[in-house]
C-alpha cells in the first residue's frame, strides 16, 4: 500500500501556544487508522492542522505526493480529503440533503464531482436511516443521526481520504455500533480513513493499525490489539473524552 497522508514533524498552535509536537504519522491507500488519546492529548489539533484549520509551527502535510501547508483550507477537500469535525457542526436551518448537496455546489466542479445526484444518493444508500429525514432540518435530528449526517457531508466530494473525529463520542451503545458498521462499510467501499478516538476499545474492530498520542506527543503506535492490552496504554486512557 502506498502512502496517501504522511504527516511529519508537525507542530500545531492554538493562540500562539504550541499543543503538538512532532506529530508523525502516515495513512497508506486502502488503510484505516486510529489516533487514540484522553482529553486534551491533542487529537483535534492533530487533525486541525492536517486541514488548514490550524497554524503550523513547523512541520510538513503531504498527500498523494502533494504538500498542502500551502493551501487555504477550503482548497484541501477539493485535493480528496474529507473531514468530519469533532460535535456535528452542521449547517443549521438547511435540511439533511442540502447539507450534503451544499459542498458539491461550491466546490464538486472543482473535485470532478459530475453526478449530484448520483453522490447524494451513495450517501443515503450507506445512511440508510437518513433518508427518510432528508428533508428534516438537521437541528432536529438525534445525537446519533447529527454524527451520520455530519460524515456524509464529509463525503460529499468523493473523497480518497475521511478525517473522523471523535464519530463515536457521546452515543449511545446500539448507535456506535450501527456507526461502527457505517465506517467499515466505508472502508469497504475502498476510502482510506483516518479516525479519533479517546476509548481505545473501539477501534480494533474498525482500524489497521492505531497511534497512541499523550500530551501533543506520539507515545506509541502499532497493532491496535495488542496496544489496548498494554497496561501503560491502559492508563493513558483512564479519563476519556474529546481532545
């Protein structure tokens, strides 16, 4: 498998205060991944700065040869990366379909997207619970129904990658495992995902291979099998929540 994300020696800043340092991690063609961390580890900036959303100190994005640091943030899904934010971050007042419709309209004719139809309807093919609210304003949809709609945004533009933050975060038992069989479907379908995570019991049914990050750091990374088994990842985790 070839390298689609290689993220190197990334420093991400908040308000002028760095809160990652060094991130290295790598997402081949065909792969799923995790990055696994409690709250405040440093995930969300991780993936923030991946997207243009957050300010490098130093460090490189590459994807598919590609560097990226260069670009304005909405110029990276046109490249193929698709990006669900941690919480829903809908478009309130507009309806599940036009969420979906609404990143083909401004920028599908720059990523090829040429069938509208055709995109929206993949979508609510895989969401099946979603069709029958496409027309249901999305502040008005459950917990569970918010994350679904959210990620078939993040799909809206066909994308060869999809950045997942905490997809699992706050539901309820029956609803992750309905979005876990969602992502692999995902996988199946042959997008490469990247995924966070602050329970770490959640992915090794989803992912290939996991990173484990602590403090802005990546501390470890490897099977996700046998991490979740180690004792010190065990305690890494204690604590849970977004981060």
């Amino acid at each position: 498998m070839s390298e689609f994300l290689e993220v190197r020696n990334n420093s991400v800043l908040v308000e002028g205060f760095q809160v990652t340092d060094g991130i290295d991690l790598t997402v081949r063609e065909g792969e799923a991944v995790a990055l696994v961390g409690r709250n405040g580890a440093g995930k969300t900036s991780t993936f923030r700065g991946i997207m243009g959303l957050a300010e490098l100190a130093e460090g490189s994005v590459r994807f598919e040869g590609e560097e990226l640091t260069e670009l304005r943030p909405e110029l990276i899904p046109v490249r193929g990366i698709g990006y669900q934010p941690e919480g829903r971050d809908l478009f309130t007042g507009m309806t599940v379909e036009e969420n979906f419709r609404l990143p083909i309209w401004t920028s599908g004719k720059a990523r090829g997207v040429t069938d509208e139809d055709a995109m929206v309807e993949s979508i609510f093919d895989l969401f099946e619970e979603l069709d029958h609210r496409r027309d249901t304003e999305v502040q008005n949809l459950s917990g569970g129904q918010g994350k679904m709609c959210a990620i078939g945004r993040a799909m809206a533009l066909d994308p060869d990658l999809l950045i997942l933050d905490e997809p699992l975060e706050g539901l309820a038992p029956i609803v992750v495992e309905n979005l876990k069989e969602y992502i692999r479907e995902i996988i199946d379908r042959g997008i490469s995902v990247l995924i966070a995570e602050s329970n770490a019991s959640h992915v090794p049914e989803i992912v290939d291979r996991m990173y484990v990050i602590e403090r802005g750091s990546i501390v470890d990374s490897g099977d996700p099998e046998v991490l979740i088994e180690d004792p010190e990842i065990q305690e890494l985790m204690q604590g849970g929540g977004a981060g």
